[in-house]
C-alpha cells in the first residue's frame, strides 16, 4: 500500500465550478501537509501549506486536513481556466534530522473547460 | 530572484556513459532533494541533503550518487545510465525540510537509449 494515495483523473470540469481533490495516507506521523501545482513542463510550485488538522483558505483556495480520517482535501473555487494543471499533494513528518522527506501523492490532473 | 536552476533541461545519452546534472539554489537553503517524476508513479525521492557533507537515501536510490560540497550545489550523478533511469529529474530546495515546503527546479528530462 502507497504511503499516499491520489486519484490520478483525469478530472475535467467547467470553469467557475467547484473542484475538490482529495489524498488519503497511512502514515499517522505526517504532520505538514502541502498542495503543489504542476503545470506542464514545468516544476511543481507549492500552492498551499498547512500543519496538522483544519482548514486554510487563501484567494480561491481551501485546502483542509483531517488527521483522524487521515484524509486531505484542496477545494478551488470560482475554477478558471488558468487553474489547469496537475495538482500534488504531499506531506511530511519530522524525523531524526528534521522533516527532511516529503511523500508525494500521484497527482490529479485538471482540466478547467471555457 | 529566488529560484533553484537545473543543466541540463534536456539530455539524452547512451547507456554506461557517465553523466552529472547540476542544481544549484541561490536562497540559502539548508535542505536540498532529487525527485524523480514517472507516468503513474509520481515524484519519487532519490536522495536528499541536509547540509553540506550530509546526505542520505531516498526510496530510490540505485544507481545514483549525490555529493554536497557546498551548501548551494547539489548535483545528481549518473555513473553507468540505464534505459530505467529515463525519467524527469526534478532538483529542490527547502529552508526547514518538507516541513516548509520545497522550491523545485525546472525539471531535466533524461533520455537513455
């Protein structure tokens, strides 16, 4: 079993709708929980970043933890076309020398139609 | 600006022959990773540094070597390229490690044949 699970999409949808991407995970010891987006050819930039449970909102952006479900979410709101792109999420927890690995789900890829 | 630059953005070789790819960050950052990003896989971690003369394993790192000579560089090493490490190559930074989130390169996409 993966350590994070992502459901891959692809996921298409019109602009100005909701869109809701989501992870599970295993490991009870993560802590920092991170959204990135990817556009293509490009490297992932972090969009979101939020430490253990509850909700961060910023702009059009909501990304929400639940630690005991083990369970995050990103919501976009007011989806526009310029939103489209793969969007990661990861996670870490502190080890021995620090928070030092970062796990990443698979990736959702989102289309955001005109 | 800010960034994390990775030579070269594109690269193809032939099997066994030996290649570097340089990363290189200008934030000070103490962390510094190598990914790399399959179809269906995604970003995996090969090694990662944190600090100068300290680096350690990722969850996949044969077939490769990194060394960490000064706090800015971290480059990927290749000693004898095979077809499976065709991939993209993604090189990071962080001040905090995953905890503050990283900074990625641009990405370099390998070709073995």
């Amino acid at each position: 079993q993966k350590e994070v699970e992502q459901d891959p999409g692809p996921l298409s949808v019109p602009e100005g709708a909701i869109v809701s991407l989501n992870c599970t995970y295993s490991n009870s010891a993560f802590q920092y929980f991170m959204w990135y987006r990817q556009y293509s050819r490009k490297g992932p930039e972090l969009l979101m970043y939020t430490y253990s449970s509850g909700n961060k909102e910023d702009g059009r952006f909501t990304a929400q933890v639940d630690k005991s479900s083990k369970y995050i979410s990103l919501f976009i709101r007011d989806s526009q076309p310029s939103d489209s792109a793969t969007y990661l999420c990861a996670m870490s927890a502190w080890g021995v020398q620090g928070a030092q690995k970062l796990v990443f789900g698979q990736g959702t890829r989102l289309t955001i139609n005109p | 600006e800010a960034q994390v630059t990775q030579n070269p953005r594109y690269l193809i070789t032939v099997t066994g022959k030996k290649l570097t790819v340089t990363c290189s960050q200008n934030m000070n950052h103490e962390y510094m990773s190598w990914y790399r990003q399959d179809p269906g896989l995604g970003l995996r971690q090969i090694y990662y540094s944190m600090n100068v003369e300290v680096t350690d394993k990722g969850d996949v790192p044969e077939g490769y070597k990194v060394s960490r000579k000064e706090k800015r560089n971290f480059p990927l090493i290749l000693e004898s390229p095979s077809p499976n490490q065709t991939s993209l190559y993604f090189c990071a930074s962080s001040l905090f490690g995953g905890a503050g989130g990283y900074t990625f390169g641009s990405g370099t996409r390998l070709t073995v044949v």
